[in-house]
C-alpha cells in the first residue's frame, strides 16, 4: 500500500511528467518545407546565445560535431541537421534521438555504412547523401514512410534493399548519378517505383 506523501509525490511527479511533454510537444510543431527553408539556419556559435527551442536548423563544423553531440538532448527541437563535410566515417547514433529531424544533410563525409537506427526518424523527408562510402542502405529505412526526397549523388551505392520498394508511396524525387549500381539494376529500380522521380547516370571507374 502507498503512503500518503509518497503517493502525492507520484502525483507531482506524473503532472510534471505530462506538463513537460505537453510543452515538447507545443514546441515540436513541424514546419511546412516553404516554412523550413526561410528558418533562420543557426552555426553553433549562435545556437549558444539562444534559445534551444528556437534552435530548429543547425549548421555543424567538423570540429563542432563532439560539442553538439555532448548537448544533443538539449536540441531535440531540430529539425533541420546539416553535417556536409565533417569529416566523419560513421554517423553517431546520438543524432537518430531527434526525432523531429525533417531533414538531414551527411554529404562529403567517408561514412561507410548507414546505421540501422536511421529508421527511427520517422519525420524525415529530405536525406541529402551524396559522396559518402556506404555501399548499400539498411532494411529499416523502410520506416522512414514520410521520406520524400533522397539523394545519393556520387555515392558508392551498388544495390537497395528489398524494402526500399516499401517507400514508393512517398519518395518523390531519388537522386543516383555516378553512384556504382549497374544501369540494369538501376534500370529495374526505376521501372518499379514508378512513380518516384528517379535521376540516374552510369559510373565508370575506368582506368587510363
């Protein structure tokens, strides 16, 4: 049996519980892609001087990325992550806590592989990839059911997964120039999402 004081304690605890997720939710509001694009884009070095609620588009610098990753939980507002050119060989799996994340942006990193956690972003709709190492995407980024453009410009991509196809509802616009997929495996993925905007060119690794 609980006792009276510990039981208002629970009590307290509860409504504080339900207060602070009500205010997450108030300020976890999605943007509109037109609304997403005029927000303001913050560098590190401003997104200290405000608000983290305010901080819905972060803009990181290699060397920044350990900072952020130190205070990730203070900015699961974002929405918007840009980490083009970090320098970085794998993503950590911090940033898939950002459940708000919109869009995000691992172009120009020598990521070898895409972790399975990608499809714990379940409001993701823009994934801008290009150049990185990775020569596949896991199974589970057949979660990611809001995911509207995807590109993967220049990338070591051989083949998809079978659940890839599990997107076609969605997926819009696929962007797979120069990536490593033969033209018959791009030529098949093509025909079956046909109704994704799919823009391919064929890589040649020839030797001179």
């Amino acid at each position: 049996m609980i006792k009276p004081k510990r039981y208002k304690s629970l009590v307290k605890l509860l409504v504080l519980g339900c207060f602070l997720v009500c205010l997450q939710t108030a300020y976890a509001q999605l943007l509109t892609e037109k609304e997403l694009k005029k927000a303001t884009k913050f560098s590190w070095e401003k997104a200290q001087g405000t608000t983290p609620e305010k901080v819905l588009k972060l803009k990181l610098k290699k060397e920044e990325v350990a900072l952020f990753l130190e205070k990730i939980e203070t900015y699961i507002y974002l929405q918007s992550l840009d980490l083009n050119n970090c320098n970085l060989s794998e993503l950590p799996k911090a940033i898939f806590k950002l459940t708000n994340l919109q869009e995000l942006i691992i172009s120009n990193n020598p990521i070898t592989v895409i972790p399975s956690e990608i499809g714990e972003l379940k409001n993701l709709k823009w994934l801008y990839a290009t150049f990185i190492k990775a020569t596949t995407l896991p199974s589970s980024i057949k979660e990611l059911r809001k995911l509207h453009t995807l590109f993967l410009w220049g990338s070591e991509i051989t083949y998809f997964p079978v659940e890839f196809l599990e997107l076609k509802a969605t997926l819009k616009v696929l962007n797979i120039r120069s990536i490593k997929m033969s033209k018959k495996a791009a030529k098949e993925l093509k025909k079956q999402l046909s109704e994704t905007r799919v823009r391919y060119s064929y890589r040649c690794d020839c030797s001179f």
